[in-house]
C-alpha cells in the first residue's frame, strides 16, 4: 500500500513537471550521460589523430635530415658529417626541424654508423 502512494505522488510529480513544461530528472541524466559519451569518443579520435601528426612531421624531418647527409657528403668529398649541426647549412628552419614535434626538449640524433637520423620518440 506504501508503494502504491509513493507511486501515485511520483507520478504527479512528473505529470506536474511535464505540465510545466520542464523536463524530469531523467530525461536530464540521458541527454548529460549521451554528451559526456559523444565528447569521451571526440576526445580519443583528437588524441589519435594529432599523435599519428606528430609521428608524421617527425618521419617527415628524419626523411629530409637524410637529404641532408646526402647533400653534406657531397659537398665535402665523401666525408660522413660527425653530428647532426653540421647539416645546418642543408636544412631550412634548422632549429625548429631538428626538434620532435611531440616533444620540444627531444632532439634528432645522427646515427654515425650507419648514417640515418633517429629520433628517441619515433624508433620506426
């Protein structure tokens, strides 16, 4: 019997709400519970998406450091460059293309024994 009345006085509640015009608690909860799911799956896609960028520019970088070895080797008779600064002269923005796009501190490095460019966040 004390479950019918609470029954009752919630139903009046809701039909009072709904004759206001105003929505019920619930229909409230569902539209919060959808965006917070819809924003949760934009939040992973954005973070894949820039990750994969930054693993781009970075391959991108390292491609065009080994241009630059290339050029350097030419220029200087066959002589392997010792580090990577002496491909300064080769490379446009040098400074800003020297530095992982993921990481600022993160520099490419010159592998001097097999003469490619690596970058410690990028191994591929």
């Amino acid at each position: 019997m004390v479950a019918t009345e609470v029954a009752d006085q919630l139903g009046g509640l809701v039909q009072r709400l709904r004759s206001d015009g105003g929505f019920t608690v619930i229909e409230l909860m569902v539209v919060v519970l959808i965006i917070g799911v819809l924003a949760t799956m934009a939040a992973g896609s954005y973070w894949f998406t820039t990750s994969r960028t930054y693993a781009v520019t970075c391959r991108s970088n390292r491609a065009t450091f080994e241009s630059a070895v290339s050029m350097f080797r030419a220029a200087h008779e066959q002589v392997d460059p010792l580090v990577i600064d002496d491909l300064a002269p080769y490379v446009q923005n040098f400074d800003h293309s020297v530095k992982c796009p993921e990481d600022p501190n993160v520099r490419l490095e010159l592998d001097t024994a097999t003469m490619r460019v690596v970058c410690p966040n990028h191994p591929d």
